[in-house]
C-alpha cells in the first residue's frame, strides 16, 4: 500500500505566485548514483591533519557526516610518481626503478601517501566504502622522457616513441596494483583503479600523454594483472580523466571500439574544464563520472549568488558561486546522466595557487581555523539527498492550478528539479530555484509506509537549514516554498 504525501507551500508566500505541482515519478528511471566526493592529494590531505583537535575533527566531521555535513561518500587519491615529496608532490612506491622491466622492483610503503592514507582512514569510519585511486603518471624511468612531470609516453604503448630500456606496460600495472595492495594490508580496500589524468595535457608536474588507441590497449594489460593478484572482481578500472567531455567522449569511443577493451573498463572519468557536457558519454553499461572540476582562475569567494554578476551576465565571476555548483551537480546528473560528480580539492591554504577559489574549505593552520565556501553546501544538498546506490527517478513540473497539465520546462517554472529512489527506500527530490522570488510548490512522493519527511534550504542565509515538514495523518506537509536563487532538498523517509 502507497500513501501519497503532498508537500504544500507554507502561509506566508505571496498567493499571486504561482504554484507549481512536482511530481516525483519513481517507475521512470535512469542512472545509478555511486556517490559524490573531493580528492586531497598532492599533499592537501595534510592542511587537515595539520589543524589541532577539536577543530580537526569538526572539519573532518562536515565533510563526511551525511546527517549535519555534506556526507561525502567518494575519495579520490593521486597515486604518487615524484621522486620525492618537494613542494606539494605526490612521491612515488618505487624511488628506484630497475634498469629493465622484467627486473624485480622495489617497493617502499611509509604508511602516509602524501597525507592520504590519514584521509582514507577518516573517511573510512565514516562509513565511506569507494576509493578511487587515479595515477596522473606512471614513474619517470617508465616513460620515453625519463620524468614523470612534462608529458611523455608510457614505453611500449602502441605508437609511442621507442625506449631503449624495454616495454614498461607491464610494470606500470603492476606498479599500480602494488598501490591497491598497500591500501588492502592496512584496512582500506581501493574499489576503483585509473591510471591517467588529463592524458591530453603536458604539464610541469607529473603528467603522461596518452590517447584512446594507447588506453585501450593498457586496459588489457592492466586488468590481468588486477586478476593475477585477486582484485579481479572488486577493483573497477576507470579510465580516461580527460580534461573535459569531448576529448573523454572521443576517448570513450576508441576504447569502446576496441571490443576486447570494452567489457574490462568499468567507468569513464571525465573533468570539465575544456568543454562542458552536453550529452552522455557512449557507453555499453560503464558509468559516467565526473572526477574533477572546480573553478580554478576565480579568487576564494564564500558566495553564494552574486547578483551584480549575474546581472550582468558575468560567468566568469559567478563560476564559484554555490548556486552555480548546484547548477553544475544538476547538470551533470541529468545531461550527462553522471553517477557520480567529484570537485577538485576539499581544502587549501591561502599561499596556494594565489588563493584561488579551487577549494571547498580554506584552511589556516597557523590560526587552527576553517572557512567554508557556500559551494560545499551545494553539494551537501545533492549527496544528502541521493546515496550510493540511489536511482535516479523522473519528476513531472505542471501548473498546480492550471488546467492544463502539460509538464512545463524549467524556463518556465523557473526550477531545475531531480529525484532519486534510495537503496533503503528513501525517495528524494532537489530542486533549484533560478529565479529572484519564492517559488510556491505541491511536492507529490509515494513510499510504501512513508515514516517521515525533511525538507532542507540552503541560499544566501541559509546553509542546509532544516526546514518544518510535519507529515499529517492524510500526508500531507506544510513548508517552505523553494526559496529565491536557492535550494530546496526534500527526502520522505521510508518506515
């Protein structure tokens, strides 16, 4: 038996508005949600271990905590290539390589990992279960540049430049599991394996260069090794990390191409920096993630909206702001038809990269403090609102009093709205409001046995403020209306 609970506006919202009936639809479904998460590598990890308790674990706590912070539920960790940890490098498992590929390697775990094996371990009892562990490049003395920063090729990759010393395809993979292996004998188990970043750039700190063809087939290396040492079935290979959706989506589609490839790759992983989405990426089942994004030239801003700006049409200043990362998150989900959406760094200090707007949180170590961005409290919406394992379900938007019931676009209502079916039977819907007035609604969800109901907001005051939401005998819930240029979360918890 399903009860069906109709949130209504609250008194208080102007009776001329109109008022919008959303409809969460639970039989049309889409992608699953594997979650959403933050890395702390290249060192970033340590600007929280750095801060003093109880203020440490405060930080820790917002950023895991999925009931009073943002509940992320994805790491990302930097498999580290660097000879050594200078400036903010990720050092490397193998400081010495051998002088041949067959040669037996030495490896060196010290039980730190840049600061993420402490993040790891946070997240851990947290309840957080996937860690995706990405390699931006395989050690110098593997590649034809001898150096794990400035590009280069892989030795042995097909159509890369010859190395003298052999093919170290191999050996990268096995490199790779050996990683996985550290993390499994010290309690934390690595669910996703990549083994490229951003392999269309050359850059002064650890970078490959690879394309679709050269991916393909290290894909086949990678995963017989991942079975040879037990971690055939329970670590996933991404793959590419491209700088943005096209270059991934001509990536996507040359190891698609390649049907020996297709079946062992798990997830295509994307950044959005070069070009944004605009449709999904190909796929024959393999999920969508978005790994890494942030705004990287704006300077640190806590804002949540920025009227001016956007008055006058300003993306450039508006590219931090929280509602256009909750623009960004519903984009992702619903365009792309992303399972998963992660941002750049969770924290950073204010020498860093000119204090750029490239973290959530900034962190003072001298002064044992934190500010966080509002942008944080845009993805605490959506990952409150859809754990891993959530499907996402339709939502109909019509006119509640017109009689014409038609869905309407988001132009026209002026929300962008989502829902999602959870695991446990939770049944949610977000909904963002572009527009400058409250935006009245009649939110209808049917949960068998529904036990209760949240509402949460967050805009230019409010950051995941718990909103009333009472469930009456006939279920129905008076709140709030979806607020102006702000966020509006609702989650009907089932019995």
């Amino acid at each position: 038996m399903h009860s069906s609970l109709s949130l209504l506006a609250a008194a208080g919202v102007a009776s001329a508005a109109t008022t919008y009936r959303l409809t969460v639809d639970t039989s049309k479904t889409f992608q699953t949600i594997d979650g959403f998460g933050f890395s702390e590598a290249f060192q970033r990890a340590n600007q929280i271990i750095n801060l003093k308790d109880p203020v440490r674990s405060e930080l820790v706590d917002l950023l895991f905590n999925e009931t009073s912070g943002v509940g992320f539920s994805i790491l990302r960790n930097g498999i580290g290539s660097s000879p050594n940890s200078t400036q903010d490098w990720m050092n490397t498992i193998e400081p010495v390589g051998p002088a041949k590929p067959d040669d037996t390697p030495t490896y060196v775990w010290d039980g730190d990992d840049a600061g993420q094996f402490w993040i790891a371990n946070q997240a851990w009892s947290y309840g957080v279960r996937t860690f995706y562990a990405d390699a931006w490049s395989a050690p110098g003395f593997m590649k034809n540049n001898s150096n794990d920063a400035g590009g280069g090729y892989l030795c042995g990759s097909p159509g890369a430049p010859t190395c003298e010393s052999g093919d170290w395809r191999k050996a990268y993979a096995e490199y790779l599991v050996q990683y996985v292996e550290y993390y499994k004998k010290n309690g934390i188990d690595i669910t996703h394996l990549g083994f490229l970043n951003e392999p269309d750039l050359t850059t002064a700190y650890a970078s490959m260069l690879m394309d679709g063809a050269m991916a393909a087939d290290f894909i086949k290396v990678l995963q017989p090794v991942l079975a040879a040492r037990g971690y055939g079935d329970s670590v996933k290979i991404a793959c590419c990390d491209a700088t943005g959706w096209a270059t991934q989506r001509n990536m996507s589609r040359d190891i698609l191409a390649d049907a020996s490839a297709a079946p062992l790759v798990d997830v295509f992983t994307t950044h959005l920096y070069t070009s944004k989405i605009d449709s999904p990426l190909p796929s024959e089942g393999q999920h969508a993630w978005m790994t890494e994004y942030a705004d990287l030239g704006g300077n640190w801003s806590t804002a949540w909206f920025s009227a001016e700006a956007a008055a006058r049409n300003d993306t450039k200043a508006t590219a931090g702001d929280g509602l256009t990362w909750a623009r960004n998150l519903h984009t992702g989900l619903t365009t792309g038809n992303l399972s998963a959406f992660l941002w750049w760094v969770a924290t950073q200090d204010t020498a860093t990269n000119g204090n750029n707007n490239e973290k959530l949180v900034l962190v003072d170590d001298a002064e044992n403090s934190y500010i966080v961005a509002k942008r944080l409290w845009a993805f605490a919406q959506f990952s409150r609102a859809a754990r891993p394992g959530a499907v996402r379900v339709g939502v109909d938007v019509v006119e509640a009093t017109s009689k014409c019931k038609a869905p309407v676009n988001s132009t026209a209502s002026g929300l962008r709205t989502i829902g999602f079916k959870n695991a446990n039977g939770d049944v949610s819907l977000v909904a963002i409001n572009d527009g400058a007035e409250d935006v009245p609604v009649s939110v209808h969800i049917d949960v068998a046995k529904a036990a209760s109901v949240e509402a949460w907001a967050t805009d230019a005051t409010r950051d995941m403020e718990r909103q009333a939401a009472a469930l009456s005998p006939e279920g129905i819930v008076n709140l709030q209306a979806v607020p102006a240029h702000g966020v509006l979360s609702v989650i009907v918890r089932a019995a």
